[in-house]
C-alpha cells in the first residue's frame, strides 16, 4: 500500500480515469448508456475532497482513497441518473438527461446498475475494517430519505425554513459528509479527528448546497455553465424564495395562483433579503467550518487544500469572490 | 455465533421477522410505503434456498446466514419494485403495486432505499471475509444487466431461445446462484464445495423461471395464488410461446398483427409442444441439481432438504407433481 501512495494531482486524475473506465468498460447491452453519461462528466467536487482529507502527513494519498472516491463519484452519478427520472429532467451537465434520452425504464435500470458499480468499487477497498468504519449504506439511505423528503415537498411553497434545511441535509451534505468522512477513515486518523472531518464535510454539504440554491436565482445559464434558473419551475422551492415568501405575502398569494414570472422571483429574492440571509447562513457554516480545519492534526499545506474546497463550496466552483 | 446455532424452520421465522421489522421500522417519511410492502409478503423461497445451503454439521445454521437471507429477500424486494415502475405493472402479490399506488417518483426512491437496507443488513455479517468471497455486488450487476435485457427484448416476438434463457440467467437465475452460494459461504464449507452450491443455485434458479414460465399458461388466477395469463399481455414474451413461434408460422404473423387471443396462445403453447419443451429443459437442470445434491458433503437430511426446494422448484410453489 505505502508504495503505491501519490500526489494528490495523481490522485484526481487517477479517480477520474477509473470512473471513465468503469463507464466504458460496462458490458456491451448497456455501454451505450454508460457511455453516454461519459459524455459530460461532472467536477468530481466530491472525490476531491474525499481525497484532501484522506492527505497524510507526507502529503499523499493511498490506493483505497482512490477506490473510495470512484465509488463515492459513481454513487453520486447513480442518484443524479434517477433524480432526473424523478425530477423529469430534460438536461443534465450541458446534454439530454438520460432518461430524456433513452427513457425513464432505461434510466431506472442504469441509475440501479451505476449502484452496483459504486458498491463493487467501495467493495475492492483492501483495508475493509475502515471501509466498514464509514457505514456507506447507512448514508445512502440517508440520501434517498433526503430525495424523498425532497420529492414529496415538490412544489410546497408552505415549506419553512427548518424544513428545507433537514431536505438539503439529506439530500447534499450526507454525501459530502461521507466523501470527508469516509477520506479520512481511509486515511487512517484517530476517532477524534475522523469526528472533525465528519463535520467538516457535513458543513461542506451544506455550504455547496445554500451556494448553488443562490447561484441558480443571480446567475445566467454561460457564466454558471450549468441549468440555472430553473428550481423554481422544477418545483423546488430553495431557501431564499422561502425567506422571500415569509417577508412578501403577495409573493405566496402569486405563486398559489401560479402567477409568478421568473423577473419577480429573482427581484424578489434579492429585494427581500432571500440571498442575503441564505448567504450568512452559508457564512455561518463557513466560519465553523474553517474553525475545524484549523484545529485538525494536520500540517499547513493539507490545511490550505482543506481551506481551497471550502472556499470552492462557498463562492461557486468559478471561484468568484463577491 | 456457536451459541446462536438454531434449527431451519426458526431460522426461517427468525428472516421473516427481520424483513418484516426492517419494512415496519423504517423512518416515518417512507414508514408509509415500506408497511405497505410487507402487506402482501412474499414466498422467501431464495432465504429458504439460502438457509438450506448454510446448514452445518450439526443441521443448524448461524446467524450470519439468517442476515444473508434477509438481505437477499431485501434486493429482491428492491429489484420488484424497480421492476414493476419498469414494466409498468399494476399488481404484484395480489395487491396494487407500489408505483401503481403511490406513482412511479416514490416507487423509484423506494426501491432504492430497499437497495440500501439490503447493503446494510448484509454488511452487518460478522465474518465479511465470508461475505467478501460472495460479491454480492457482482451478482446485483448481473441482475441488473438481464432486468436491462429482458426490457430490450420487450414484446420482441423473433427472440431466440438462447437470447431468452440468457436473460433469465441474469433475471431469476442470478439471485438464485447468489443466494445458494451466499449460504454456503457463510457456512463456512471449502472451495470444492462452494463451487457446487453455486451452480445448484443457478441451475435451481433456471429451474423456477421455466416452471413460472409454464405456469402462466397453465393456471388460473385462483390455482396459482399469483397473477398468471400476464406474460404475454405485458411484452414477456417466454420459451413456450418462443417455442411455439418457431412451430407455427402463422401465430408469429398473428402476434406481429397483433391479433393473437390469450385463448389461442394458451392452446398454441400446448399443441406446440412449447410447453412440454419448457418442461424437458426444466427435467435438464433438475437432474443435473439433483446429481450435485447427491455429490455434496452433506449428510441425508441436509440432501433431503435440499430436494424439497428443488422439487418445490420444479413442480411450482404449490408443490403438485402432475
């Protein structure tokens, strides 16, 4: 193992080699679906900060890390696959959703196949006592009770503030909270500090999310190279149009009424203080956040990385700082 | 574990109480459609198949192999769930489906967290060196993949007969290897032997789907205590009825105008000889079973359990021998 160790470029490159393979590679009746989704490949925000908290004290990363952040890569791109089947989402990544494309049946089979593929990789780690340590399955079900809870507040504009927390919660920070987890179990740090990096990505989770939900109201579909503009008119009612509605009574009036233009909403998250609390909430989770890296066991150059994904999660992966 | 030691038929009660806990005991936000699930509770014939195949010495079995089959009647729960929002279908067990009931979005998610108690329950094994030597995994990928086959081939009336029990070898026959072996592994017997539990599972697997096949020509509603006279209604097209095309000409030009009656199949399969084909191939496998039965290191009790699945298998559920 200690020889096969590298640099966390390596790393990152390495994982996203193996998620293509396991993508090409798929046997021939489903390839072209596989092969497909390969077509436009995601950021891998996820694997990457698996792999910074898997970082050891020579500043290298071990050949299970890799293996655990394919898995964590795959599983992500199982849900997506049938979240769209849910969603009835058209695009994906720039490209047709594959359920657009091929159907929802087709989707279904591919989402649940992409799930053995994430659990065979996870399966191939060598050290399984750690891999044992994270409980994947108890966070996957956490995510598909996030997507639950999240389908069956479709279109609930009577949703509170609490409510949307413990969705995204499931839905986005249980993965995150895995990746960070699940990194540093590889990694082999000490209870006391797999507790930190357990929060850490927790926050992480939670920051990425409240960013994107504020992201999808400020920015065009070119500068944020992603579907934007469209939670609301998918039915999922975010944090600052929530906040907007308990300012602007009118506001729920219009949307009851399904008379709510898309000029309004934007207006009315920023004019209400929507993005701006969604932002300070973001903040708070942010400062914690940066508390724990700070107290991590861990030496400045692996603290710096840890602090580039958090400002990655909290400004946008464009890394604008605003 | 030596302690836990218990008798099949405890055994037995001992999965259908864990399934039944895991289905009633899930969080409240899914409580709903998991109670609804055990409303119409299956037959357990692969935890019964698992369960026989991990009987020691003594004719007891341990409770890793009562996890195992717990987690076997989990994924298959799971794999009918997904498939029922797959082939569209209404009934299953004698009540409405799930996707049916509660929409195709929530029978989507629900059979992904099914998926997931399943994954737990099994990592909960205590041996995983035993569990590691199944790889559960690869036969869920198996599975998958001849779910995906069978939905290509959907109302596809020109199959072969290769294609087809290719198909059902990833389809049923998969499940079946994996539950065989998975016993035998957590039974703790030797390569020489676990080898031929796994092809007594395939071969006990093929053997069920061609009796199944058979039976949904045959019975009545009532007789079978299942759906029958379906197949062919939702695109499954099987060996019978392959069989009979490959006879008669005229009844393949009939299914391509879509003008074949139930009434002309059923007599078609049989006047055919799709029928008794289906059977003699089914006579194959099971003296091939019964040959490895009679070549396991097993005492006669052990072999006269193992029987009784097999001709539970062969002669359908109801155990009639015509």
């Amino acid at each position: 193992m200690t020889n096969d160790r590298v640099l966390i470029n390596d790393a990152f490159e390495n994982v996203k080699a193996e998620v293509e393979k396991a993508l090409s590679s798929s046997p021939s009746i489903i390839k072209s679906y596989t092969h497909y989704l390969s077509l436009a490949r995601g950021k891998f925000i996820r694997a990457y900060a698996l792999l910074t908290c898997s970082l050891d004290s020579d500043n290298k990363i071990n050949t299970d890390a890799v293996k655990l952040a394919t898995a964590v890569e795959l599983l992500h791109l199982a849900t997506l696959v049938h979240d769209d089947v849910i969603d009835n989402a058209d695009t994906r990544r720039g490209i047709d959703t594959l359920q657009k494309r091929f159907g929802k049946r087709t989707a279904v089979i591919c989402g649940d196949y992409l799930f053995c593929l994430a659990i065979k990789k996870a399966s191939e780690i060598s050290d399984q006592s750690k891999f044992k340590k994270l409980d994947l399955a108890l966070y996957m079900e956490k995510i598909c009770l996030g997507e639950l809870n999240q389908h069956i507040n479709n279109n609930n504009i009577d949703l509170s503030m609490r409510q949307y927390l413990k969705i995204i919660s499931g839905k986005t920070a249980a993965l995150f909270e895995a990746s960070c987890y699940g990194g540093a179990c590889v990694g082999g740090f000490d209870n006391s500090e797999l507790k930190k990096y357990k929060r850490f990505g927790r926050y992480l989770g939670m920051i990425f999310q409240l960013t994107d939900d504020c992201i999808d109201f400020e920015e065009t579909k070119a500068n944020a190279k992603k579907p934007v503009q469209s939670d609301y008119e998918q039915g999922v009612i975010t944090l600052p149009l929530i906040y907007a509605f308990s300012q602007k009574d009118q506001l729920k009036s219009k949307a009851k009424a399904k008379r709510l233009s898309r000029e309004e909403i934007n207006a009315s998250v920023a004019s209400s203080g929507g993005l701006k609390l969604t932002r300070l909430l973001s903040q708070r989770y942010y400062k914690k956040a940066a508390l724990i890296i700070d107290d991590l066991n861990a030496d400045k150059s692996k603290k710096n990385i840890l602090m580039e994904v958090l400002d990655k999660a909290f400004y946008g992966l464009q890394g604008k700082k605003t």
